[in-house]
C-alpha cells in the first residue's frame, strides 16, 4: 500500500470517527432534552391539577358552608365558642379589618368553610414549594415546543376557558329562574359557589397546563430563585463579570415585586370593598383597582421586555 493510499485511509478513518463522535453528541443531547421534557411535563400536570385543586377547595368550602345552612338549626356552646375565638383572631390579625359573617343558628358551617379554605390554602403553597424545588433542579430548559403544539394547546386553553365562562352564565341564569320560583336563599347561593368553584377548577387548570409550553418564560422565572452573589462568582469572562445575566436577575427581581404590589393592593381592595362598606362611597377602592392594574401592567412589559432581550 503506497503512502497516499495509507494517508487517504487514515483520514477516512478520522472522519469516520468525528462522524461517530458527533452522532453520539446530538444523540445524547437528543436525549438529555427527551429526559427534562418528560420530567417538565410531569412536573407540569402535577402543578396544574395540585393548583387547580386548591382554588377548587377553597371556593368548594364557601358553597359546603351555605349548603350546610340548609340543615336544622343547632345551639352547641362549645362550636359557638370556637368561631367567636376565629372571629377573633381573624379580626385581630386583619387588624380590624375584617369580620367573617357568620351565622349563629350553624356555626359548624363556618368551621368547615374555614377547613375547606386551610386545605385549599396548603396545596398551593406545597405546588409553589414544588416548583421552587424543580426550578432548583431544573434552572434551565433548553428543549422547545414546536408552533404546531403551542397553537394546539392555546386552542385548547381557549376552548376549555371559554366552556367554563359559559358554564358559570348558564348555571346563573338558571338560578335565577330558581330565585324567582321562590328557591331557599341558602340553596341558590350554595349553587353559585359550586359553579364558580366548578369555573374556577377549568380555568386554573387549563391556564396552568397552557403555560407549561412558555418555556422561555419557565427560564426568566427561574432568575427569581437564584442568588446574585453565585452568579457574580460563576458567570465571568476572562475574569470581567457577565454582565447581562446581572441585569436579567435584576429585572426578574423587578417583576416578582411588582407581582406581589398588585397582589397586596388587590387584596387590600377587594377586602376593603367587600367588609368596609363606607368605602364603597369613596374614591379609595377606585385608586386600589388603578394600582393594581397598573401594577399588572408594569409588571408585563418589565417581563416582556426580559423574554424579547435575554431569552432566545
């Protein structure tokens, strides 16, 4: 065998190899982004149902309460006693503010509401301490969903929202004709709760399951659990600190403040409206719903201006 021909094998052989050795790279990146899509998508169905549950709940236990309404009155000292304590304590740490409206005759059925509301209460806050933990595990996705999903899914979030906005105006309009037929109060009312917790459960879930496939988002939102100081310590370059990655997490800061600015003014609105009826004469509800909206407001273009800029 001649030199050339030698040469020409040994440089077959090499390309051959660095084929191989690129095929089995995109294979196992092929299969790491197979491994964190099932993982995401697990984690994703758990967090949808596990939130849409809790709302369920909490909704579910205001229409028990009036449900529970409709049985025979009872007078037992020891559950009086506990509510008035709850009263207590709600309006103690409300600062005043709020007086739950319970009824005498039934005290149990302010008990079980309150239940209904803790339980509802702790399975969102284990689904956020989940998600903490995945995003901890999992602080970036690299995989995507094709368009073809996204408007699949977005089609079925639509579907979904909009059969359960129908649903709750049907199931109003029927009870209605049941208010006019003369229907128990304490039943109508415990129908309405029931629909919008039956609403409510569709729309949480189908919002939930929806935003799984805003996989740039999911990156964005994992900035908020990261600390600064490590990623001034890891993300340098020939020694000078990445700097875009400081400014995402600062803007990521930015957007969970001004989530939880419209959370708390949308609260303090909605609650002062609801059990302090002198403010409903005022202008103050009116300037609580404008700092909420613009805080919403704010907060989406700070996000999308991070989505546009820092995620590809």
């Amino acid at each position: 065998m001649s030199a050339s021909e030698q040469a020409a094998q040994a440089s077959a052989t090499e390309h051959e190899l660095q084929s191989s050795q690129q095929q089995s790279k995109h294979s196992s990146h092929r299969t790491r982004h197979e491994q964190e899509r099932t993982w995401y998508e697990w984690h994703a169905r758990t967090r949808a149902f596990h939130m849409a549950n809790g709302v369920g709940l909490m909704l579910l236990g205001t229409a028990i309460g009036n449900f529970m309404q409709l049985l025979p009155a009872q007078h037992n000292k020891g559950l009086e006693t506990i509510v008035d304590w709850l009263n207590e304590l709600i309006g103690h740490e409300s600062y005043e503010l709020i007086h739950p409206n319970t009824n005498p005759t039934h005290p149990e059925s302010f008990l079980v509401m309150i239940a209904f509301i803790i339980i509802g209460s702790f399975m969102v806050h284990s689904c956020k301490e989940d998600s903490e933990q995945f995003h901890d595990a999992f602080p970036r996705l690299n995989f995507r969903y094709s368009a073809e999903e996204r408007r699949s899914q977005m089609q079925r979030h639509l579907t979904w929202t909009l059969i359960a906005v129908l649903g709750v105006l049907i199931c109003l309009g029927l009870l209605y004709f049941a208010h006019l037929a003369n229907w128990p109060a304490d039943l109508i009312g415990g129908l309405q709760k029931l629909s919008f917790a039956a609403g409510a459960w569709i729309v949480v879930f189908a919002g939930c399951w929806y935003e799984r496939c805003n996989l740039r988002y999911y990156n964005v939102n994992s900035m908020r659990y990261a600390n600064i100081y490590e990623l001034l310590d890891h993300h340098t370059v020939n020694g000078i600190t990445d700097t875009m990655i400081i400014k995402e997490k600062h803007l990521c800061d930015y957007v969970v403040s001004l989530g939880r600015v419209a959370t708390v003014a949308g609260v303090l609105t909605v609650a002062g409206y609801v059990y302090l009826p002198t403010l409903r004469g005022s202008w103050i509800w009116i300037a609580g719903a404008l700092v909420t909206v613009l805080s919403l407001i704010a907060r989406y273009m700070v996000l999308h201006h991070v989505i546009q800029n820092y995620e590809k």
